[in-house]
C-alpha cells in the first residue's frame, strides 16, 4: 500500500488455469528471506519462493514505499507439467455494483468496489479502458496484444460521495499498475469476471497470458514493475473515462432500448471552447444496433459526454461496445472498451 491507501484490491505470485472447467491452481508463497536493511535505506529488498503442484519459482521483490509504493518483481518460473493458462502479474479486486450497474437490493450506498475498471495501454500507444460490471455467470474477455506498456486495475472514483461508506471508505482503495520490463512479446490481457451476490468476494481478476508459455523444466525469467496508487494514478495523456451509466433514460415512446451515459475528462479536452465540434466514434458487435449517439459539452465537470441509445438483439448474449472521442482526424480520449452482460 501506499500512503493514505486502505487494503482493496491484491497482488498474486502467479494465475494457473483461472476459470477453466478443469479448475484453478493456486500457487503459494511458501518462504520469505528479508534482507536487514541499513539505517538510512529507502527501500526494502524480499525474496520468496513460489510453489504449486505443477509450478515452482524464485522471485525478489524491491519494495520502495511513499505516496506511490512501487515494488519492482524479478522472477524466475518453472513448470513441472503442461499449463493451459499462465497468468502473469495476475491482480485480483471486487466490483459488487457502481455507476453502470446498480444495486439488485436496497443499499444507501451509490457504489460499492474496490475497483471500477481495467486500463491497458498497448505498444501502438492506444489506451483502453473496459468498466468492471458483476455479471450473471462467468465472464471471460481479452485484449490481444504485443509486447504490452502496462495494464492495471484502477479506482478511478475518489471521492467520499461516490460511496458514502463510512466504514470501507472504498475511495482510499488503491489502483494497482503493471508495468513490464523488457519485452513481453505477444500474448493478451485476461479480464475474469465472476457473479458475486455481496462486497465481501473478489470477484475480478487480471492478468498477462503469453502467447507462448514455457515448456516443463524451461526456466521463464520476468521482470515488471507494480505501482499502488491514489493520489497520482496512471492515465491516458489526452482524456479518459471518468464515469459510465447505464439507464433507459427517458424516450417519447416506451422502447427496450438502452441508454449509456459516457463522460471524459483530461488536458485535451480542458482546452477546447464549449461549442467546439467532437463526435463519438462508437462501433457495435453483432449483437447490438446503435440507435442513437451525441456528444455534448459537460459545463459542470469541464469535461465532453457521450451519450448513446443502442438495441440488443439477443439479451442471452453480451454486446461488446467500443468508443473514442474525435475532433476532425484527431483522436481526443483513451478507448471506452464496454461489455454489455447478458441479462
């Protein structure tokens, strides 16, 4: 943790075979060596050993504490047996309900996780963002990528009105950026969603599967860096989501449409005059049939919001939706990267 964080969102050594029928593996830290440190040191130096029936490894750990507690990972891994799927710097947190999907029973409070979504930022420099939802079943989506910048899952909600929680204080949760080190070739970054029906289950998992995992006996040598962050979090340079909401919204004919409701902040868009021309450049699967999209100025936040009226056609299936801000050929925000659950 970093300063003025409470415990939220946690950090594994390794994800074996998360949600496969044939059932996770769970690696432990089974032995720690604490190096003594100095009078003056600024950081602490960890090493651990890392054991599972099909997967051994060493691993060090720098931790390197402050505002911003960065802990910089060397490991080393070794597979007894074949893995059908490595999880690299898997992090787990909890998304019960928030702003896009509210809460099936009475609750005072407006929201309740430790993290609202997962950001991933790829080698071409686009960013994405994909809001964490608590679906009805199992939930399992990706970005493939090469050699990634960083990935994370993030609480962007920060202030006490978001939650009104007096007791979890979910805006102290950190956010937890993985930043490798060298190059990771390719592979994808794994979202697991699971339904949860109260706060008190993790319920949401992220993580780096390589395209080509290590065979048994092959050493796998990995070095990345973890940020635990509040008061400076990792963003897009130009603008990102700040919030998404979901609701029909009001029509002048009842319809089963769907209304979600997309604002932006960030220096790009600080910028612009309030008549300024964006559109929302907003693609559907399959799935879906947009119905409508606008995008307007926010005069409260500073910020651009979109707002966009889509159709489902199977309600057994999800709708994956993909969204960025544009002025001309310019591209002015991170990706809004949604997925619809199924009902």
């Amino acid at each position: 943790l970093g300063k003025g964080q409470l415990y939220g969102i946690s950090a594994r050594g390794l994800a074996v075979d998360t949600a496969l029928n044939s059932g996770e593996e769970f690696p432990q830290f089974t032995e720690f060596w604490l190096v003594r440190p100095q009078a003056n040191d600024k950081e602490l130096t960890v090493y651990a050993l890392l054991d599972s029936p099909r997967v051994t490894g060493a691993y060090r750990f720098i931790l390197k504490p402050g505002v911003e507690t960065a802990v910089e990972v060397k490991s080393q891994l070794n597979l007894r047996e074949n893995i059908t799927t490595l999880g690299i710097a898997p992090l787990t947190s909890m998304y019960f309900f928030g702003e896009n999907q509210r809460s099936e029973v009475e609750d005072h409070r407006p929201e309740v996780h430790d993290s609202d979504g997962l950001s991933v930022h790829s080698s071409s420099g686009e960013w994405i963002w994909r809001p964490l939802v608590n679906p009805k079943r199992l939930l399992v989506t990706s970005f493939a990528l090469d050699n990634p910048q960083g990935f994370g899952m993030m609480q962007r909600d920060r202030a006490f009105a978001d939650y009104q929680d007096l007791e979890a204080h979910y805006e102290k949760r950190p956010s937890v950026w993985i930043e490798p080190k060298g190059q990771w070739g390719k592979g994808r970054v794994e979202l697991v969603q699971i339904p949860t029906p109260d706060e008190t289950n993790d319920n949401a998992v992220a993580f780096w599967v390589p395209d080509v995992k290590p065979k048994p006996g092959q050493p796998y040598d990995l070095e990345y860096r973890m940020l635990w962050q509040k008061e400076s979090e990792t963003q897009p340079p130009l603008s990102w989501v700040t919030q998404t909401r979901r609701g029909h919204g009001y029509t002048h004919k009842v319809d089963d449409s769907i209304a979600l409701i997309v604002d932006f902040e960030g220096p790009a868009l600080k910028k612009l005059p309030a008549d300024a021309k964006l559109e929302g450049i907003v693609t559907a699967d399959a799935n879906g049939k947009l119905m409508e999209t606008n995008v307007y100025h926010n005069d409260v936040t500073g910020g651009w919001r979109m707002a966009l009226r889509l159709h489902r056609n199977d309600d057994a299936k999800p709708v994956e939706l993909l969204a960025h801000l544009r002025s001309g050929n310019d591209t002015l925000s991170e990706t809004w990267s949604y997925i619809l659950p199924p009902k």
